[in-house]
C-alpha cells in the first residue's frame, strides 16, 4: 500500500516552491491535495520559464516538478460567493497549507480562529520566510534571501574566493520536506487525541536547524563557521579529489578507511608517515595528505576509483552532473523518474516522485499537473453544488476561468 494518505483531503492555497512542494510529498503519499488558485494566471510558477522555448503555456518545469497529482480549483477569495466554497472546503477538508505572509489570510476573512470553529480537526500549516511572529515576520522572502539570512551562503565556497548560494533551492525544499514532515505528524496526534492544530514553519529556522555541524559548532564549541571548499571540517581525508580523469568524493574518516584507501591506491607509505599518523595529524596536514593522495589518484579515471575504493569499504563517489546522476542504474532500478503528458498538450515530460518506498513499492505521481481550474466543477458537486448554483458563482466572478471585467466595473 503506498497511498499511506488516502482519504485526506489537502487545501493547497501555496505557490512558487516551497509549499507546492510539500504538498507535492503528501499527493505522493496518497492524499487528494486540491490546489486552490486565483482565477487570472494561477500559481506564478505556470509561467517561470517562459523564455525557454519548449515551454508549454500553464505549465512551466517548476510547476510541473511540483504540481503532478493534485486537482486544481480557481477561487476568488476576494469575492463573496468564493469565501463561501471556501470555508465549505475548510469544513470538509483535513489541512490547510498556505504561504501567504502572515495576517494575510486573516484578512481575508479567514483567521486561525475562525477556521478552528469551521473545522476543529483541521491542521493548518502556514509555512513562511520567518514565521507568524518576531520583527521581521512580515517581510517577503525567497529561497536566496533564506540562504543569506542563515548563514549558508557565508559558508559555501572555498576560502579564498567570495561565499556562494548553494547551486539549487535548498532552503525552499528544506522548509517543504519540514511542512509535509509535521502535517503527517499532526495527522497522527489528530486521530489519536482528536484535535487538530496550527503548525507554524518558518523557513529560516528550519534552515538553521538543518546546517549540522556548521552551526553545532558554534553553538556547542564555539568555534565560528568557515567556508572550507569541498572539504570535510572533521576529517582528512575527506573531500573532493582529481584524479585521471574526472573528480572523485572521497570520505575516509576512521582509522581503517585511511589506511585502505593508502593501500588501494598504492600508496601505504603514507600510513607510517609522522604527518598522517592521527586523525589530527591529518587535519593539521590536510593539504599535503591531500597532494599526495592525488599523485596517486591521477593513475585512473574517477569511475574506476569510484568501484574500487567502494568494493574495499571506502566510501567514493565521483562528481556527476545532473544529467549523469540521473542517468545512474541505481536511479533506474529504483524508478525515481517518472513521465507523464502534459493536459491539452502531446508534449510527454519527466518528473520526480519520491526518494521513498513503501513496502518496495515507490511513490509516484497519480496524474499530470493540472490546467487552471481544471477540477473547480467537480470539486463544487462534490460539495453539493449545483449547476445552478455554479452558474451564479460564475455570474458573481468567484471562479474561474478569468474573464476581463469592463472598464470601471
């Protein structure tokens, strides 16, 4: 069984990365995750890439990548009669994710208090830059001004040269897998105590939390973080390599790794050597361990150091490009990769489902991204609407599709 969520119903009201991409995780898990959209263009990210020129129009990667398996809604909250859907569609749902800056939604109409009294078992997720409280809570906020704020870029990149962002969004993912993580944990507390609750994720902490020993030790040790290159702080040899052909990740932290790779490598001099004796000693050496090592290494390409240093213990990987990482048999055999055909459009795609398995069954998506208020007359009957009463939703401009109101209206 892998739908692990079936018979949850998820309010999506998130855009752009982060929350999409939580409620991405829980459409993979099963649950029917209804995006609500404004009817005029949708969730932004229909249109990021847009310059590319196999783009389709709606369906921009992003939101493609994110957005397979869920239904999509157009609702103009701004408007009576779409308020109303809405607070059915609380009444009738298990949770609420959004990332709205905080007050939003309250004024709206729809403050946590009023949606605890349409719904009492609703878990409601807000997930934000900086969270619903504190001085800076209301600022907007993006993935690389999360990166900056906690302290990742100042220590990405090499010690002589200018701190970098990290290559993709990782404290956009970071604060979804942090969403999806807490709404399935408040999904259990829910049906076990009967009670729902409002989860509050702030994208900075969560990226905070997620930066190991870079903060931990400052906070234990004291020591301040340093930008090290693609060095391991706590081990040598540990890092990245050049080898023949190629560049080779090598992470040889205990005693009887360090002396394997020597001897793999042919080097086994270098065990008895006075600079390497310790694993403090080759810290404070880490530079010449390092040269040495790669006097050796340049013998052969990374893919044949790769399989020999990984039959012998040490842990070895090369460096692959994303086209080469997702081209890797192990990605294959464990059916990451997915396709699926784009609505309105003959165009076959590939997108991601999840790095779990259930029962060694994986998680993939249910169905393509869908169009712009795809489901919006679907999910209305389900809530007891009828063609009628649709009609004048439609007359009073709370669904969608759009349609351009005329000059002074």
């Amino acid at each position: 069984m892998t739908d692990l969520l079936a018979g949850v119903r998820v309010l999506d009201l998130t855009t752009i990365l982060a929350g999409p991409f939580a409620a991405y995780q829980l459409s993979l898990l099963g649950a029917d995750v209804i995006k609500i959209e404004i009817p005029d263009g949708g969730d932004p990210a229909r249109e990021l890439g847009s310059e590319n020129p196999q783009h389709v129009p709606e369906f921009g990667a992003s939101f493609v990548a994110q957005n397979c398996g869920k239904r999509s809604m157009a609702i103009d909250l701004k408007s009576e009669g779409g308020r109303e859907v809405f607070a059915r569609l609380i009444a009738e749902s298990d949770v609420l994710l959004e990332n709205m800056r905080p007050g939003v939604l309250a004024r709206l109409g729809f403050a946590p208090e009023r949606i605890r009294q349409l719904n009492p078992l609703l878990v409601y997720c807000a997930v934000s830059g900086f969270g619903q409280s504190g001085p800076i809570a209301g600022r907007p906020a993006y993935d690389q001004i999360i990166q900056g704020l906690a302290g990742m870029i100042e220590v990405t990149g090499f010690p002589d040269a200018e701190p970098v962002r990290a290559g993709f969004p990782v404290a956009d993912t970071l604060g979804g897998f942090a969403a999806a993580m807490s709404i399935c944990a408040a999904l259990a507390q829910r049906d076990a105590r009967g009670t729902g609750c409002f989860l509050d994720v702030s994208m900075l902490e969560t990226a905070l939390s997620a930066m190991g020993w870079a903060v931990s030790d400052y906070l234990v040790g004291g020591l301040p973080a340093q930008r090290r290159g693609n060095e391991n702080a706590t081990s040598s040899p540990s890092g990245t390599f050049r080898t023949g052909a190629g560049r080779l990740n090598i992470a040889a932290n205990a005693q009887a790794q360090f002396e394997v790779l020597c001897r793999v490598c042919g080097c086994e001099h270098l065990i008895d050597d006075a600079r390497f004796l310790t694993r403090g000693d080759r810290k404070k050496h880490r530079r010449a361990l390092s040269a040495e090592l790669e006097r050796y290494l340049a013998g052969r390409p990374a893919a044949e150091w790769e399989e020999l240093l990984s039959a012998a213990g040490v842990p070895a990987g090369r460096v692959l490009s994303v086209e080469e990482s997702l081209a890797q048999p192990q990605i294959a055999e464990r059916r990451l990769v997915h396709s699926v055909t784009l609505p309105s459009s003959e165009r076959t795609v590939r997108v991601l489902g999840s790095g779990v398995h259930v029962d060694d069954h994986e998680l993939a998506p249910s169905s393509p991204p869908p169009r712009l208020g795809e489901h919006t007359d679907e999910i209305l009957g389900d809530l007891g609407y009828s063609e009628s009463d649709i009609e004048e939703l439609r007359a009073e401009w709370a669904l969608g599709p759009a349609r351009k109101r005329s000059a002074g209206v």
